[in-house]
C-alpha cells in the first residue's frame, strides 16, 4: 500500500481512516486526483444521510421512536428552516412545546446525571433560543409598524393584539408596552417610536 500523507488522514479524521481500512484502493485512487476524493466522500455522506432517514422512517413505522427525538428530527429538518412560514401564535406554541421538553430533561437530570441529557438539554435550548428570537424580533418590527402606519394590519400578530396596542393613546405607555413584550432595549425602541 502507497504511503498516504499525514495531512490527508487528519483531514479525514477517524471516518477516514476507517473509509481508508474498507476500500484502500479506492483511496489511493482517489489521492491522485483530489476531486475524485471529494466525490467519493459527498457519495460517501449521502448514502449514509439516506440510511440514517430510512432507519428513523422505520422506528416511526414500528413505534419504537422516542416522541421528543422524533420531535427534535421534525424540529432541525422542517420547522427552523421554515421559521419565516410561521406566525406569532404558531412560534409560542412552539416554545411552549421546546420549554416542556427542556422541563423535562431537567427532571431527568435531578433523578440520572448523565452528560448525554445535558447535551440533549443545550440542544433543545439552542432551538428554544431561535424561536424566541424570531417571535420577539418579528414582534419588534410588526409593533413598529402598527405605530408608524395608520392601516396596517399586521398578518403576524394576533388580532386581539392589534387591537390592543392601537388603543394605548400614550406614547410612553407604547413604548413601555414594547419593551416588556419584546425585550428591546429603550434605546432602540425611543429611536424607531417617535409618535403615537
């Protein structure tokens, strides 16, 4: 077998070397022109998403998959790439639903201390974070715009909402009001609400 360079199997990491193990041949191919390389390992990664997809499909099919890993698949493939898609009532329940589960993992964590359930927890954290930014931001902006335009109707918020904030007459209730639903700071919200 060729000598392969050091480089290359860092690169690689441990996937690699095993990649190397199983098909030396193709490898040392490979190495002679590095885009057949990379062809192999995206070949390589594809076929192993695929397989990973069609073992979850058959837990789900024979109901041997734990609802919240179900629910994190459903959460990294569909909901936080269409985030956008999603109004202010659709992103709380959300939340909702991601601090259930963050309740839940701390209650597990009380009975088994096991580092899998705190990376489980900062995983679920990090998407409760998302959400809530993308809430409070698009709130921010929608309040804005309520303030600012007469006959907008916001197709974000709710309507009870709406029609709350367009009754405040205060400017400074407003602003008040815009600060504790969405967390911004005074500054920012005394520079974008100049009238009532």
């Amino acid at each position: 077998m060729a000598k392969i360079p050091v480089d290359v199997l860092k690169a690689l990491g441990q996937k690699g070397i095993e990649i190397i193990k199983k098909n030396p041949q193709v490898v040392l191919t490979a190495l002679g022109g590095s885009k057949k390389l990379v062809d192999f390992l995206n070949e390589r990664k594809k076929t192993e998403a695929e397989r990973f997809e069609k073992k979850i499909q058959d837990q789900r099919a024979r109901g041997k998959l734990h609802y919240r890993k179900d629910r994190y698949i459903k959460f990294q493939n569909e909901i936080l790439p269409n985030i956008n898609n999603h109004n202010f009532e659709e992103l709380d329940q959300l939340i909702t639903e991601v601090e259930s589960f963050i309740e839940q993992l701390e209650n597990e964590a009380i009975l088994i201390n096991k580092p899998l359930i705190n990376k489980r927890k900062s995983n679920w954290t990090s998407i409760s974070t998302q959400l809530k930014n993308k809430r409070d931001n698009n709130l921010y902006y929608e309040l804005k715009r309520l303030n600012n335009e007469v006959d907008y109707t916001s197709n974000f918020m709710p309507e009870s909402l709406q029609l709350y904030f367009s009754k405040i007459e205060s400017l400074e209730e407003r602003k008040e009001f815009v600060f504790i639903s969405t967390g911004k700071s005074r500054e920012k919200i005394n520079i974008d609400f100049l009238r009532a």
